[in-house]
C-alpha cells in the first residue's frame, strides 16, 4: 500500500513484424518504477527494428514517462504482502539504453552507404567508370577519373529503357528497371 492502477508498456520491432508488449495492473511505486525501467530500457534497444517502429517506439517511451510520474508522486510502499521488486539502475545508467542511438545509427549508415554509392546508376556526365565484369555480363561502377581504374567517360546519359546511344561513337551500357532504367554512352579512355 499505496497501490496505483497503471499500465506500462514495451515495443519490439522486427523488421516487418512487431510486437505490443504491456502490463497492467495495480502497483506500488517501487514495483512500478521496477516495471518501468525494464519494459523502456527492453524497448530502446528491441523497439526501432522495423520502419513503423520509429513512430511507434518513441510513442511508447512517451507513454512511459507518463506512468513513471504518476509512480513518482506516490509514497514509498508500506504493509504489504510481500517486499516490493528490486528497482534496480536508473534506465540511463543500463546497457540496453544505448540502444536510444539506435535510430541515428540505421539513419547514419543508410546516409553513408548512398554517399559511397559508386554504381552505374549514380553517374553522372563527365564522371569516368570502370568495369569489372565481362562484356556479356558487366559491372560497372564509378571511379576517381585521376585514378588508373578509369577505363570509360560518360559522354551522354539517358532517362528510360528506350534511349540508345550512337554505336559509331560510343561504347553503351544500359541498365532496365523500369522507372529506373538508364543508358550510358561512354567513351574509351587513352
């Protein structure tokens, strides 16, 4: 006693499903502050593993914080049937809150990986490329037109699966998808 009537709630996102975790009942404030630590600390770094989750994560942590104050303001346990639950750490001072950083890690390395995009669909004219494949089936990427790798220079690009490029001028590759179908006309390098 004192008991407060609370729910407290947890997310965990998984890529494309998740799951809705809550618990509900009546709680002292110790055993309510113990709840609360897990089930938010368990949702920073289980809750942002889906594209839904990054909405509904932070909800739930808002959620949260609700129940935590309303645990707060009561007083401390007394005459129970049983000692109330270990609190345990702050939630900030727990390893699972680094998964707070979480969003801005996925976010950071998508940023990253399309800045060091270097496949065909990314150049532009005037850039130069190589290609690692074969004739039949090549891989063609850009790179530093300084650097020895360079074998091609990109003359024209078009939009679309129907655009050509003069095949007495230039060497072609082309690439369907089809909004995102391109071709390249590309010059030899000496």
């Amino acid at each position: 006693m004192p008991a407060l009537k609370a729910t407290v709630r947890g997310h965990q996102g998984l890529l494309v499903i998740m799951r809705f975790l809550k618990q509900q009942g009546h709680f002292c404030r110790t055993c309510g502050i113990a709840l609360h630590r897990e089930m938010t600390t368990n949702t920073l770094w289980q809750g942002w593993w889906g594209i839904a989750s990054f909405v509904i994560a932070p909800i739930t942590l808002i959620l949260n914080l609700v129940a935590r104050a309303r645990f707060g303001r009561m007083a401390p346990p007394a005459n129970g049937l049983r000692p109330p639950l270990d609190p345990g750490k702050p939630v900030i001072r727990r390893a699972g809150a680094l998964g707070v950083f979480a969003p801005f890690l996925i976010v950071g390395v998508l940023a990253i990986a399309a800045a060091l995009d270097d496949s065909a669909n990314t150049a532009s004219v005037g850039e130069c490329v190589r290609n690692s494949g074969t004739e039949s089936a090549p891989e063609v990427a850009v790179v530093d037109c300084r650097s020895g790798e360079a074998e091609f220079k990109v003359a024209e690009r078009h939009e679309g699966s129907d655009a050509g490029c003069d095949r007495n001028r230039f060497t072609e590759y082309a690439e369907y998808g089809g909004r995102d179908s391109f071709t390249l006309c590309l010059t030899p390098l000496p």
